[in-house]
C-alpha cells in the first residue's frame, strides 16, 4: 500500500521518489497551509480496490482519507472497493474520516459479459 505514496507523489509532480519521502511531502503539500495544488485546480484522486490496501495498522487509508479532511485540502479522495462492509472493517479513526455515500453497483449478467466482450 505505501507505494500509493509514490504514484501519486509523481502523478502531482512527475517526479520519482522512494514511498517515505513522498508521504512527507504529500502530508505537507495536503497540510493546508497551500491552499491551492501546484496547478492550481482542485484534485480528485480514485483509488480502486481500496479493500486491499487494508493493512494492520491502516496508515495508508488513514492519509488518504485525512487529509481531505483537512482545512483548505484541494484534495478529494473517492474509494472504490469489492467489499460492501469495507467501512465497518476499518478502524475508528479512519472510518470517521469517510463520507458514507455508497453507491451500489450490481454483477453483471450473462447478456451483460457477452456486450462488453
């Protein structure tokens, strides 16, 4: 999971740096005290399969989820996940931190699978 510090670190700046060095600088950059991102338009970041980032001590989701909630963020994080009760797994501290707006997507059928491929 920590290397979603990596990807979007680059993805915001281009630049390629180790896991802990970007999470530092991601926590700065969200820290409110730049109250615009570098380009200057908000960012929505989509994380899929986020039940798999899922770790011990959640640190990941903690931030993902924390720093949106932060005063003058420009960052809006939307999760994607396989699990319905995925929230309810989470621990306190970062299940307060998301929005419980769920929206429910249903399997696909047969006729469905045969339109796609």
């Amino acid at each position: 999971p920590y290397d979603a510090y990596t990807q979007i670190y680059k993805a915001l700046t281009g630049e390629q740096i180790g896991h802990e060095r970007a999470g530092q600088r991601l926590d700065q950059m969200f820290s409110g005290k730049q109250p615009v991102s570098p380009n200057g338009r908000p960012c929505v970041l989509l994380v899929d399969e986020l039940d798999y980032m899922v770790t011990r001590k959640q640190t990941v989701l903690y931030n993902l989820f924390d720093w949106p909630s932060r005063p003058n963020s420009w960052l809006t994080c939307i999760g994607i996940a396989n699990t319905m009760n995925l929230p309810e797994q989470l621990l306190p501290r970062i299940y307060s931190r998301m929005g419980m707006s769920r929206v429910v997507f249903k399997p696909y059928t047969s006729a469905d699978i045969e339109r796609i491929l």
